[in-house]
C-alpha cells in the first residue's frame, strides 16, 4: 500500500508539473474555476448564466490594466516568489480578533488556484495551491503569470478574461482600456459577484480612487518594465 501511495504521488507530481510546463506556452481555453462555476450554474438550472471568455495575448491589453490590477492585488508582485510574507503574517494577525476572514493571495497565488484547483477553504486545498504557486513561479516568468491572470480572472458572473470585461462594459477591446477603466475593473476583483463594474457602489467608487492614487504612486506603466511585461512598449 505505501508503494502505491509513493507511485500515485510520484505521477501526480509528474502529471502537475507538465500541466504547468505545458501552460508556459499553450494558452488554456478555460480555468478550473470556470469549469466548476458553470457545472454549478448548470445543476442549480441557472438560466442567467452566460460564459464571457476570449484569450488576448499581454501585448493586447492595454497597460493600464496590469498596472491597475498589480496596484490593487498584489504591489510586490514584480519581487517576491509567490507569497507576500508580510501580507500573510498581518493576514493571520487580524484573522485572530476578527470573524472576518482576511486573505492575502498574491497574484501568482491566485493564478495557482483558479486555473488548477477547487473553491472552498481546507488545509488541502491550500497546501496544494502553495504547491502550484510554487511550480508556476520556477516554470513561468513573471510576465506569463501576470498574463494568464488577466485572461482567467472572473470580473462579473461568467465574464473572465480582459478582452470580455471590456467588451461588456466598456464596449471596446481590453488594449483601448483607460486609466479609470481599468482601475474600476481592478476594484472589483475581491468579490467581482457582488461588486459590480456595470454599477459600481460607494465603496467600489472608493476603491477605483484608491487605486488610481496607487498606480501613480507606482510610477505609471513604466513600472511594468521590472517584470519584462510591455519590453517593446516602454523601452
């Protein structure tokens, strides 16, 4: 029995790491989130639900929107390798006085966990995501992470990816996004359900300010030139 058990660990993690070798240059027609929100739309006969999915390579979205989201999500992102420790160590601090549970995923994080695993919250599931984070930061370079982020990220109930939240709500392509545009996609990123780019509240309003505040405060676009995201562009 252990030698099974060491042979079915040792072919998943030779199956994962090719999965995540393979997706450095095959661009993916869906994420394991995706699959699992329209399987559950579909047993609830959810007649609502509506996939909203094109893949565009980086260089077709415009600057504005990897600024935005790197500004609002994950601001050490172009340094650290998958996990924002700092963020994590304030994390669980508040968790302990508080009923409201406080995350602090980086984007590579949650790259990790809605393109390869489930949603819930269990000790497995996050072991396995600090696994893939860890696979996906030796395996992709930063600029691969920060694009399969933007084409699988969920900005509104079955819309995902860049070039669909600016088709639905802006009309145009994901590369004419502007400063504005983009920081309101950004803003709604932490529960893109209940916070809505179509019709943004207070709060969400108050979040786009914030980050707009916080992408100049990062240099512009030209801070996506430490992750090699726009060379050609920038330089």
């Amino acid at each position: 029995m252990l030698r099974l058990f060491a042979l079915a660990l040792a072919l998943c993690a030779i199956l994962s790491i090719g999965a995540v070798l393979l997706l450095r240059w095959l661009d993916p027609p869906f994420s394991a989130y995706m699959a699992e929100t329209a399987l559950s739309a579909r047993i609830a006969r959810d007649s609502t639900y509506q996939v909203r999915h094109r893949w565009v390579d980086l260089a077709q979205i415009s600057p504005n929107l990897p600024l935005a989201v790197v500004a609002s999500e994950d601001q050490k992102f172009p340094e650290h390798w998958g996990f924002d420790v700092e963020a994590i160590e304030k994390a669980y601090a508040m968790n302990q006085h508080s009923h409201r549970v406080r995350g602090a995923s980086t984007i590579s994080q949650q790259v990790a966990k809605n393109m390869f695993l489930w949603t819930g919250r269990s000790y497995i599931r996050k072991a396995l995501e600090a696994y893939f984070t860890v696979l996906i930061e030796a395996c992709w370079p930063k600029r691969r992470i920060l694009e399969m982020y933007l084409n699988i990220a969920e900005f509104g109930y079955g819309t995902y990816g860049a070039e669909a939240a600016a088709e639905r709500y802006f009309h145009k392509r994901a590369a004419l996004l502007s400063r504005r545009d983009a920081a309101l996609m950004a803003a709604v990123l932490p529960n893109p359900q209940r916070l809505l780019v179509a019709a943004p509240s207070p709060y969400v309003e108050q979040r786009r300010a914030w980050i707009l505040e916080q992408m100049q405060a990062l240099g512009g676009p030209e801070m996506l030139n430490e992750i090699d995201a726009y060379p050609d562009r920038h330089r």
